[in-house]
C-alpha cells in the first residue's frame, strides 16, 4: 500500500480519506494515534491489521465535543460528568456504558467504550473533518514504543496504512490517563498526564491506579477484565531497558559500550554511553522518553539505562511505562 504524507494545510482530505473507511495517523497532544472511523467495523479491523494488535485489546474514541457522545453512550454517571467539564477536552480518556451502534471490534467485546476529546488543533480538525467517532490507538507496531513523532510512525507504519498526517512531535508524550467512571468508586485503569492528585481534587473516591506488582491474583484479574490493554507488553524498545534507582550500583558495573542514558540528573560518567539524554523535570522526561527509546535502536544500542523517579504526580505515568519497558 502506498502511504500518502499529508502537509498541515490537507487535514480536512485527511479527515476525508477516514471517512472513507481508511487508516489515517493523526497527531495528538499526548501521541499520535493510528485512526479509522469508529462505526465501521471493516475500517477498525485495519486498524489491527496494521499494527498487529491483538484484537482482544479495545480501542479509544476519539470525537471533537460533547454533542458526539449521545450515539455512543448510554449513560453518564455523575463523576463523568465532573471530570469531562474539569479535563475535556485533553488528555483523560473516560470509560463509559456503550451504545449498540458502537461495533464489538471497536470494544472487544466489552460492553464499555472508552472515548476522548483531544485538545491538539490538528487533531479537533481532522475530527471534524472525518464527520464520525474515530477510533485510535497509539500510532505504532503493537508492543514498540508509541509514536511522537510523524517519523517514527513512518518508521512503523509506512506502507501499512493509508495516510500519515506529517505534524509537530507531540507535547506531552506520553498516553492520556484512562479512567472507568463506570465503577464504584471510579477507578484509574492507566495512569496518565491526568494524575490521581489532579482527579482527586473533582472526584475525591478515586481509586490510584495499582501497577501490578502490588496487587494479588484477584485485584490482577479483576484490572485485566476491565482494561485488557495492560495484560499486553508494551513500549519496549529493541535495546534492554535497565532501571537506575539509585546511580552508583549500576553505574559502576560492567555495561556494554554500546549503551544509552537518560534521566534527571548527570550521570557518573558520560563517557560511557553513546548517548546521554539528561532531561529538566519529569514533564520533560515524559516527553523525551519513547522519541529516546527509538533513538538508542536506530543507533544500534544494546541498552538504555533509565533512571527511575518518584511514584507521586506525572512520576506514576512514567514510572509505569518505564517498568513495562523493562519487563
Ligand atoms: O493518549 C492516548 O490515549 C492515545 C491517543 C492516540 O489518544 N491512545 C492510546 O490508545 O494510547 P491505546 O490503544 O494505545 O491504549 C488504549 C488503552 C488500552 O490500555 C485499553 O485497554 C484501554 O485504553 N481501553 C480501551 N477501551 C477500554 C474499555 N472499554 N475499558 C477499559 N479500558 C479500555
Ligand atoms: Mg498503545
């Protein structure tokens, strides 16, 4: 298949081109994601085939305001309400109860649809553009790092799917937080740029996200049937993803020479790595971290050392994907 690269004065023909029933990568404000009209179950099955996703893993709605919501929802509680005036449109991606017209392959079979309002200007013209719900996952191979940059979905999509939409890397970096508002109490399902704090000061019974380490065999079960997503692997780069918590054990031992870095703070010695991505805040970290992870494998490395960062705020989110990547 040929992919079509389009500038940003062609959003509204790629808007056109998912209307037809074709895959088409959009940026976001968090990453891109790989869309395709979310009411046709023939256009959502490329969506997998292109990225090799299981299809047990459902898929984020994507839709420009409020007034889409009535065809895909049934019913809102009143802590979705609340959290869709404080953090819509933006990075929080809400569950609800879903409609009969959104298709099974859309939600895996679950009887919820989980649906966003992205904030990206390009992304709310495509949207718009499009004139139906579209579905979109990250816009990567299934299990590679997500995509922040229209060059790195080339990388992984480039003959794959239709249309590459060819803007800005992404600000944030990292995915949207995803909440089930359809619990009681509600419940973070993947952390996000949204953080537990944030959704505490709305809806003060929020559940805190429980990475899988803490739970038991049952709390895993019952996470796994609410977002099967995470039983998955996922964000792994080629090169093995080494953990740094504390810099002098690791440092001091033996690593390949073909290793890269990134963190917070300076390493002991930057002479070893091939490249060292010393970043501000966690803000930053998030941003840079899946473009670095792409990074260190065009380069050939063998590893990338990653330095860890406190549980608390956006440090969950990305504490949560640098433990994946790591395995
Ligand atoms: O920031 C984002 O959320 C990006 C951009 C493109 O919007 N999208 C994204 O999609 O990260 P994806 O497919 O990579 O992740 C979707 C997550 C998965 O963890 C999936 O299990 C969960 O959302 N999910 C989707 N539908 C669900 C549902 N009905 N119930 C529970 N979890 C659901
Ligand atoms: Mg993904």
């Amino acid at each position: 298949m040929q992919t079509y690269y389009f500038r940003e004065d062609e959003l509204s023909q790629a808007g056109a081109m998912l209307a037809k029933g074709e895959c088409v990568a959009f940026p976001t404000e968090t990453v891109y994601g790989l869309g395709a009209n979310a009411l046709d179950a023939k256009a959502v099955q490329r969506i997998f085939a292109a990225k090799g996703r299981p299809s047990d893993n459902p898929l984020i709605v994507h839709i420009p305001s409020k007034e889409w919501l009535s065809q895909l929802v049934v019913d809102f509680t009143e802590t979705s309400q609340k959290l869709m005036e404080t953090f819509w449109p933006g990075p929080l991606t809400l569950v609800f109860k879903k409609s009969e017209r959104v298709p099974a392959e859309v939600t895996a079979g679950l009887d919820t649809v989980a649906i966003r309002i992205p904030s990206h200007s390009w992304a709310r013209a495509i949207l718009k553009g499009a004139g139906v719900p579209i579905a979109a996952p990250s816009a990567n191979r299934s299990g590679t790092p997500s995509a922040t940059t229209w060059e790195a979905v080339a990388e992984d999509l480039d003959g794959r799917v239709a249309g590459i939409v060819c803007g800005p890397p992404t600000e944030i970096g990292l995915e949207s937080t995803v909440v089930d508002a359809t619990l009681s109490p509600p419940r973070i399902l993947r952390p996000g740029k949204i953080t537990y704090e944030e959704l505490a000061k709305v809806v003060p019974e929020i559940r805190d996200y429980e990475p899988a380490l803490k739970g038991g065999e049952e709390s895993t079960e019952i996470r796994y049937k609410n977002s099967p997503g995470l039983r998955h692997q996922h964000y792994r780069p080629r090169a093995r993803v080494i953990l740094l918590n504390d810099c002098e054990p690791l440092e001091n031992a033996s690593l390949s020479d073909r290793s890269c870095y990134i963190g917070l703070d300076e390493p002991l010695d930057r002479s070893r790595y091939l490249k060292c991505t010393v970043v501000g805040d966690i803000e930053s970290y998030g941003e840079r971290l899946f473009d670095t992870f792409r990074e260190a494998d065009r380069m050939g490395a063998d590893c990338i050392v990653c330095q860890t960062v406190p549980r608390t705020g956006l440090g969950t989110a990305l504490m949560d994907r640098l433990t994946r990547a790591a395995g």
